[in-house]
C-alpha cells in the first residue's frame, strides 16, 4: 500500500494546527482507504508554541511528525518537509497544503482521485474551470492573482500558455519516485515563488499535470504570511528563469 505525506509548512500556527490536524485526521484520512496517510509538519521555529502544541498531539496521533529548523523561506521548508517525508516516513506521495485553512482539506480526497486517473503531478486550481477565489477577496487582490498569474504563464510556457491554469497554487500532490526525485532543488528558491519554479521543471520534464477546482478561502485566524511587494520580485525572477532556460519541452 502506497504511502502519503501531507506536509503542513507553519509560522505561527497555533490558532489552527490543531484544528486541521484533528480534521484530516478524523474526516478525511478516514474516507481514503487504498493509502496509508501521515502529517508531516514543517515548523520554522515558530515563536508562539506551535511546535510544543504539535509535539503533543504526535501522543494522540502515531502518524503525525514534525521537524523544525530556523526561518528561511518558504521553499527552503518545502525542501526539507520533501526530504525528511521520504528519507523518515517513506513517503510515495507528497501533498503539500496551506495549514490555514485557505485549502479546504476536503481536497485531499480530489487530489488523490485525480493522481488515481494517471497524473503524478496534481493542483488544486483557482483558474480552472469551477475553481475560484475566495469572495471575501477586494477587487485588487483578485485582478492581481488573475492577471499575475496570466503574465507569469504567458512569460514561462509561451505560446502555449494554457498548459496550466494556476502557476502559484500552494496546493499540489506529487509523485516521490516521478516527480519529486527528478526535480533540482538546487534551482528552487526561498521565496513565495518557488511553487512556480517547481512548475517550469516539471513542465520542461514533460511530465503530464492534472488540476482540480478548487475555492481558495480566506485565513479565518492568525496573520497572513505573505507579502504583496513579493509580486513584482516574483515576475522579474520568472523572466530571468525563462531566459536562462528557454528551451522549454511540451509533451
């Protein structure tokens, strides 16, 4: 039976890791039975007492872990969220998810059945179609994601740009053995964007990518962790990234 790893990035989390722990838990991983579920959370040392709140949970749930190491980056704790689900709970699959509650974690259950169709590498879509945002969101935000996501597709997969819908989503299955071990992490930055980054070379390895629909919500507790003045950085590195790399391969 393949083995799932649904890493869970936080910084300052403890007004809702345990709620979303307890939810995977007792409503999802419930309803999943052809794979064997765990929760990897990947703490930046976060000053609140996530990590102590975690820890104690890891006493009511025996497959829920944790590693923690300094902030330095969204990307960077991916990276290690990647190798320490492999290297310490032999994870075949990887889920990554926003611990927030933006993803519903209903989607789990839409990512897997998708990855069941043939697709090793899986997001959870805004902009595809029944996908959206959420409708609490200003008309600035919302533009802003469409339409930055638009220049982002249109300056990596030109011409064809509707190879993807969502460059930026947080919410993504992959493939350990297909995916993940083929990917230079070495070329995955810190940043918001590394996500995007990760998505030009599975596009360039000419891996086939499945989308869901999904609603992106709204953080309901704690404080947003990202910054908007990270969106024109974002686009100057993806022109960069496809200059240095402009030979791209289409399935």
């Amino acid at each position: 039976m393949e083995k799932i790893t649904v890493i869970l990035p936080t910084y300052n989390e403890k007004e809702n890791i345990c709620e979303i722990i307890d939810i995977l838990e007792k409503d999802i991983f419930t309803k999943i039975k052809k794979y064997r579920l765990s929760i990897l959370v990947v703490d930046d040392k976060s000053p609140d007492g996530t990590e102590r709140l975690v820890r104690n949970y890891m006493k009511k749930y025996k497959n829920l872990d944790i590693t923690v190491d300094e902030k330095k980056g969204l990307g960077i704790a991916y990276k290690r969220g990647v190798e320490y689900a492999i290297n310490n709970m032999n994870a075949d699959l990887v889920i990554k998810m926003d611990s927030d509650f933006q993803h519903n974690p209903k989607y789990i259950i839409d990512l897997i059945k998708k990855h069941d169709e043939g697709y090793n590498y899986v997001i959870g879509s805004r902009f595809c179609k029944g996908g959206s945002a959420s409708k609490d969101w200003g008309l600035f935000r919302r533009l802003l994601s469409k339409y930055g996501g638009l220049c982002t597709r249109i300056i990596l997969f030109s011409p064809k740009i509707n190879i993807i819908s969502d460059v930026s989503s947080g919410l993504t299955l992959a493939s350990v053995k297909n995916v993940l071990s083929k990917i230079d992490f070495s070329k995955v930055s810190s940043g918001f964007y590394y996500t995007t980054q990760m998505l030009y070379q599975v596009v360039k390895l000419g891996i086939e990518i499945g989308e869901i629909p999904i609603e992106f919500g709204i953080r309901i507790k704690g404080k947003t962790k990202m910054p908007f003045s990270n969106i024109p950085k974002t686009l100057v590195t993806m022109i960069f990234l496809r200059l240095s790399n402009n030979k791209l391969k289409y399935r």
